[in-house]
C-alpha cells in the first residue's frame, strides 16, 4: 500500500479528505478506491421536439445547451437554393439565394439585380 506522505503528493485538490481503502490486490487501482467521494455523472438525454422520429433531411437539429444548464435539439431550415432559368435549368447570375419569408423582408436594392 502507498504511504500517506506519496499519495498526498499526487491528490489533486478535490481529493482533499481522501481515505484509503484497503484492498487485496494493490496492482490494480479503481480511481473510485483512490477517491471515495467522487461521483461519475450520467450523460443526459436528449429527446425529439417534433412528432417526426425518423432521421430525414426535413428534420435536422443540433445540440444546443440553455442558460439553465439543459440541453436540448434546436430543429435547423433548410438551406435555400438559389433561382434558376426556366428554359436550362442554370442558376440565374446576379440573384442571391435567399428563404422566400425573409426575401420579401429586405430592401428592394437587395431582391433585384
């Protein structure tokens, strides 16, 4: 077993009222003997938002952690595309993609050429 003075040199500072504990096999050390007070926390679950549960393009998210500490899925849009020619199919130079709802928000030296 180590002397108090060895492993009092090693404990980091939240070891501080370390005890140890008496063991048979002292080749292998679980860090929960070296630290009885220590406590190893679950990861926390995440659960879906909308009723879709199916993994799809329409229903992508990211993991966003709140003030309170929480963590929860923000659903993420789509991207937009950008207008395209009618006749070729080729995307029109000049126009900025953009979504329809926040198009119509901008100013007019925005939405045109």
């Amino acid at each position: 077993m180590f002397a108090q003075a060895d492993v009092s040199t090693k404990l980091p500072s939240f070891a501080s009222d370390l005890r140890l504990v008496s063991s048979t096999n002292t080749t292998s050390h679980n860090h929960l003997d070296l630290y009885p007070n220590l406590t190893v926390a679950m990861a926390q679950r995440v659960t879906l938002r909308k009723r879709q549960p199916y993994n799809t393009s329409s229903s992508r998210r990211r993991i966003v952690k709140t003030p309170g500490g929480i963590l929860r899925y923000h659903h993420i849009k789509k991207l937009p595309t950008a207008p395209k020619c009618g006749d070729c199919g080729m995307k029109l130079s000049g126009v900025r993609t953009s979504l329809l709802t926040l198009l119509f928000m901008r100013s007019a030296a925005y939405r045109i050429i």
